[in-house]
C-alpha cells in the first residue's frame, strides 16, 4: 500500500531542495537580453533591480531606454538627475518623459510651468547627447532654449504641449514621424525627412494662417480643435491624408506670418488642396459650409492620382459644388464616401449656386469608379440624400454604384 503522506513529503523536500540549488534561469540570459527586458520598465524601476544579485548591480546603467513619469512638482526629479549621471554613456533608443502636471496643486501655475521646462530641458539634452531614436513627452510646456537636433532621431511624440516658435526640425535628418496630441501651435513646421505627421486635438492661431512644409510625407493627419487650417507645402510623395478643418466662416480673413499690411478677403495661394493634390486617399472634413477647401477650390488642382475620397457636409454647398469639382478632377477615383451628419451643430445653409465655382464643363466621371457609399445614419429620408442622388446620376453614376448607409 502506498504511503501517500510519506511520498508528499518526499516531493516537498525534493522541491525544496531544488530551490536550495538556487536554479536562476533569468540571470543565464545574457547581459544584452536583461538590458532589453528591462527597458520596458521605467527608469526608477529599472535602477531598484540593482539589489537583486551583485550581477544585477550595473545592468540598469546601461539600459538603452530613459523612462521617467514622476510628478515634477515633488523632489523625484533629484532621483532622475543621478540616474542620468550614474549611467553609462550607452545610445538610448527611446526617452519617455511624462510629467503629471494635471495631477499637482500649485497655486501659481505659470511659474511651475516654467520651473518644470527648466528641469525637463537637460534631460531632453541628455537624450539627444545619446542618440535617442525615438523621444515621447508629455507636458504642458516644451522648453523653448531646446532645438532638436539629432542624427538619430526617427520619431518624435508629443502631447499637451503649447509651440509659440517656429518648430524646425530640418537639422533631424533621420526624423520620420512625428505625432503631435493637444498640443496648441502657434508657429510653422518645417521638416524634410519627415514621411508621417498626425496632429490631434489642439489648437492653431485664429489669426495667423501658419505653414507646413514637408515635401516628403507619406501620410498626414490633421485634426485640430481650433483656429486656421495652416498652409500646407506640396507633398508629392503623399498616399493618405485626414484633414478636419475647424475654421469658421469669419476666420477666412487671415494674416500670413511674413504680412506686415493685414489680411486680406481674397487669399491669392491654395492654403490645402494643392499641396494635397498627389494623395491617393484623402477626407476633407470641416464644421463650416463655407470651407477653406470650397475656397481652394478656384485655383483648380488636379488630383490624378485620387482612389477613394470621403467629404462631409462642406460638399453640399453651392449645390454640391465641392463633390462636382472632385468628380470632374479625379480621373482614376474608385470610390467615394458622403457624410451626411445628423448631430451637426451648426445650421448653416448654402442656397443657389455660386457662379464663381460652378464647374463650366460636363462631368467626367472616373472610369476606375466603382461605388459611392452616402453615410447618414437612420435619416435616409433626409432631403439632402435625394438632392445627393439626382446630382450624382445627372453627373453619370449608376444608381447601382450608390449604397446608402
């Protein structure tokens, strides 16, 4: 008969013998493996690892990842200060800064913003001493005495921040992405290596129509909450673009940086459309009828090599003068998605046509053209779905190619 007592003793004692042995599998991986593991940790974490083993004592100097989120209004910045002097001078492949601003109580906001910038700014240095590849901050402000210049550096995130100089990462010869979430630009952007560049949330200036050069993008996203659309550069080796545009009707009268006369009502530049003239899929959105892609649309740009194209409301305007003009100057779009928004807030109305840019010549519909999808919800009935109908069969579409959603 078998002694089931005597054999759970038995294995608990071989178990426990086991672990005398001391059986470390993770300290038989090599130094660079560790060093890989542990920079997914933040930075404080990393360096607490050192009183693991005597091996364990120097690994964190040489983890290429700097990761700091610390409330900056307490002393923890003085941790962050050591850490960068102890470690060794080894590249970094990533700097993470979040700073929990939303999170202190200080009675003068101003002046913590500014001595926080002030303590941000050698860690930024130090990342970009060290070839950091990709840099992510979070904070209210970006130290401005800070210009990004690096060899290295190949992708930049940035959020809550607020720009009042001209953001010129030309020097940055490697930089290819660069997202941008609430942060508030009050200045143009130059870049020429940048290929992706998103926007979200934010603000521009309401008065400054400011500038984006970036010839060589692959894909754009710009989805401010506010102010003037800025100028966008010619971007021929664009595929996607998303542009909202949340300008109003009395913003359209702008000031160019460089204008010292004031503003003028006529702009004499396409401010977005032709610079998004080579994009192979596009959607222009915009709050107000009387857009600022309406307005570009006198000067006329091509868009040869246009497949899929959603527009929202803006479109409607002029009797569809928007959705005419693309029609006519997409030569190979595929297809075409309508939003009609029923929550809309704003209650503008366009009636008649306006002969400025009523097209002069019969529509000529893509022969790649496959289908147009008219997105609004459960009000099908809604009087601007058949006007879309008529308009789209007068210029040529089978009703077969039209599904309504």
């Amino acid at each position: 008969m078998v002694n089931t007592r005597s054999m759970s003793l038995r294995n608990e004692g071989n178990m426990e013998g086991t672990l005398a042995i001391g059986e470390d599998r993770i300290s038989a991986l090599d130094d660079e493996l560790l060093q890989h593991v542990m920079s997914f940790l933040l930075s404080r974490d990393a360096g607490q690892t050192c009183v693991l083993a005597r091996r364990w004592s120097t690994l964190w100097k040489s983890v290429r990842a700097l990761r700091i989120k610390d409330d900056l209004a307490t002393d923890s910045y003085k941790f962050v200060d050591e850490l960068l002097r102890l470690r060794d001078p080894a590249p970094l492949n990533v700097c993470d800064i979040f700073d929990a601003y939303e999170d202190s109580d200080t009675e003068d906001p101003l002046a913590f913003c500014e001595e926080e910038s002030n303590r941000i700014a050698p860690w930024l240095r130090y990342a970009l001493l060290h070839q950091v590849r990709v840099l992510r901050v979070t904070a209210p402000v970006f130290p401005t005495d800070l210009v990004l210049v690096s060899s290295h550096l190949k992708r930049i995130e940035l959020c809550l921040m607020q720009f009042e100089e001209t953001l010129d990462l030309s020097s940055c010869q490697v930089l290819d992405v660069l997202e941008m979430t609430d942060c508030n630009i009050y200045e143009s952007i130059f870049c020429q290596s940048l290929r992706h560049l998103n926007m979200k949330g934010g603000c521009f200036d309401n008065e400054i129509r400011y500038r984006i050069s970036a010839p060589n993008l692959v894909s754009l996203q710009l989805a401010p909450e506010s102010g003037l659309t800025p100028l966008l550069d010619s971007m021929p080796s664009l595929v996607t673009a998303s542009v909202e545009s949340s300008e109003e009707e009395s913003h359209h009268c702008f000031t160019l940086p460089s204008c010292d006369e004031g503003c003028t009502r006529e702009e004499t530049f396409s401010v977005v459309l032709e610079g998004l003239s080579a994009a192979t899929n596009l959607e222009l959105t915009s709050d107000d009828l009387i857009s600022v892609f309406r307005m570009d649309l006198k000067w006329s740009p091509v868009f040869s090599k246009l497949k899929t194209l959603l527009l929202n409301e803006w479109c409607v305007a002029g009797d569809f003068t928007g959705l005419v003009y693309f029609l006519q100057h997409s030569p190979i779009l595929e297809t075409l998605t309508l939003q009609f928004d029923i929550q809309t807030h704003k209650k503008q109305r366009v009636n008649g046509t306006d002969e400025r840019y009523t097209p002069k010549k019969q529509s000529l519909l893509s022969k790649h053209f496959k289908i147009v999808k008219i997105v609004c919800g459960t009000m099908k009935d809604d009087a601007r779905v058949y006007r879309a109908l008529n308009m789209l069969c007068a210029h040529g579409v089978p009703l077969e190619k039209i599904d309504i959603q």
